[in-house]
C-alpha cells in the first residue's frame, strides 16, 4: 500500500510540475513577396491637331504628351510602331482616304527610358509630330490621319 501511495505521489508531484518528456518539434514557414515591375498609364490619349498651309513655307510642328508611373525602381522603355502607314522604322505618315494620298511626318517623343518612382510619381511623355513643308506644299486639302501606340515596359 506504501508503494501504491508513493507512485500516485509521484505521478501528482509530475503531472503539476509538467515534468513528462513531450515529443515536441518545431517548423518553419518561409514568406515570400514578390513585387512585379509594371508601368501603367494614367493618361492614354494624345491628340496632336496641326493645320499644313502650304502658303506658309515652314515646317509644322504639333506636341501632345501622356502621362505614365512605373513601379519604384523599375526600369522602362518607350517604344512606338511607327502608325498605322508606315513604310519602315521611323518612316511615319498621315493618309487621306478622299484623295488616297500620304504625307510623311516625323515623330518623337521624349524620354525613352528611365526608372519609375511608382504611381504617385507620374512621368509625362511629351509627344510630336512634325511635318516638312516641302512634304506637304504639294498634298491635296483635306484631312489626314494616322494612329501611333505607344508601350511602355518595364
């Protein structure tokens, strides 16, 4: 009865000191995030409207801008695809599908590259077109068209 009365003493004195031997191990969870470099556009459309008067003998120049952010510390670049009439890299035109005729203009735009600083830091892409008058002395009167895009990757 002694031995009885000493096991259950020893086994309350362990159970209240938490003194058994646990099986316990431990892991760890790995958290990963990535940011994603992108640029967006805050302000899509440039309309660049000029009037060719061939009783001027000057060139003509119109200016539009956009307006984009890119992720903080990304790196971008501006490209475009030269219009809907182009004949090669950098060989842009307006067409006039009354007269079915061409006028060659010259676009650009600046910057072509840089590093974002994220969407409360817009970056303004300045935009023109420029027309040489000995391009349009000679065109038929009406008007003439051409769409550019623009892309901006990260």
């Amino acid at each position: 009865m002694k031995k009885l009365l000493l096991t259950v003493m020893v086994a309350v004195t362990l159970l209240a000191t938490g003194s058994f031997v646990n099986a316990a191990d431990t892991g760890t969870v790995n958290i990963n995030a990535t940011v994603v470099g992108t640029c967006k556009f805050t302000t899509n459309t440039a309309n660049i409207n000029v009037t060719l008067d061939p009783s001027v003998s000057s060139n003509v120049t119109g200016n539009g801008s956009l307006a984009f952010w890119c992720t903080k510390n990304a790196n971008y670049t501006v490209t475009d695809n030269d219009g809907q009439y182009e004949t090669g890299p950098n060989l842009n035109r307006v067409f006039n599908s009354t007269a079915n005729e061409y006028i060659p203009y010259t676009f650009t735009y600046t910057p072509t590259s840089g590093t974002g600083a994220g969407p409360q830091n817009p970056i303004t892409l300045n935009v023109s077109a420029t027309f040489a008058y000995t391009d349009f002395q000679n065109a038929s009167a009406g008007t003439y068209t051409d769409i550019v895009t623009i892309t901006v990757n990260p």
